[in-house]
C-alpha cells in the first residue's frame, strides 16, 4: 500500500509501518500545502493518507477524493499514543481503504 503521512503526525510512525511504501508530505516535497491541493497530489500518487486533522472533513469535500483517508484520534500528538492505534492502521491498509475512517478516542 502507497501512504503519505501527513506532516501534523510524528515522522518517526513511518518507520512502523513495514511492508508499506510510507512516505511523508515534506519528503514529498509537499510541506505547507493546503488540504484540498494535497489531496489532490496525493490521490494520483498514493492510496491512504495519514493525518490526525480531525478538522480535514468538515473543510474539505472529501466525496471527490480518489484517496483512502485514515483520521488518527488520540489525546495528544505524542508518537506513543499514536503507536498504540498500530494494530489497527495494520489491519486497515490490508485491502484497499475507502472514504474516510477514524480510528482512536471518541471526542
């Protein structure tokens, strides 16, 4: 599976997705990018994209995206909390993601 990880997640979580081709928006070259344009480089290069902007779906008409998305919810940005959901990402990009999936905390 092709996934970008976006820039508001530690960078270290790419190095835990093994046996995916992870990449990050600044290796990409897509630093500061906002939403809908980086969604839109990303779907002609990616499957999933990473992020914990939980914000992403209510700026942005997702319906059009040609990419899985993947909302990580955690209380806080630390890499441990965000390791924890490492089960579940797993699972998930075993087969193709569709629309828009949250995995974590409720808020």
């Amino acid at each position: 599976m092709r996934v970008l990880l976006d820039e508001c997640l530690p960078r270290k979580l790419k190095s835990e997705l093994t046996g995916h081709d992870v990449r990050t928006t600044p290796e990409m070259g897509w630093a500061g990018k906002k939403n809908g344009e980086l969604l839109r480089l990303a779907g002609v290069e990616f499957d999933v994209f990473l992020t914990a902007d939980q914000n992403l779906t209510y700026q942005q008409n997702l319906q059009t995206s040609k990419i899985g998305i993947l909302v990580l919810v955690t209380s806080d940005n630390r890499l441990e909390s965000h390791l924890s959901l490492l089960p579940q990402i797993r699972k998930l990009l075993e087969a193709p993601v569709k629309g828009v999936v949250r995995i974590g905390d409720k808020k």
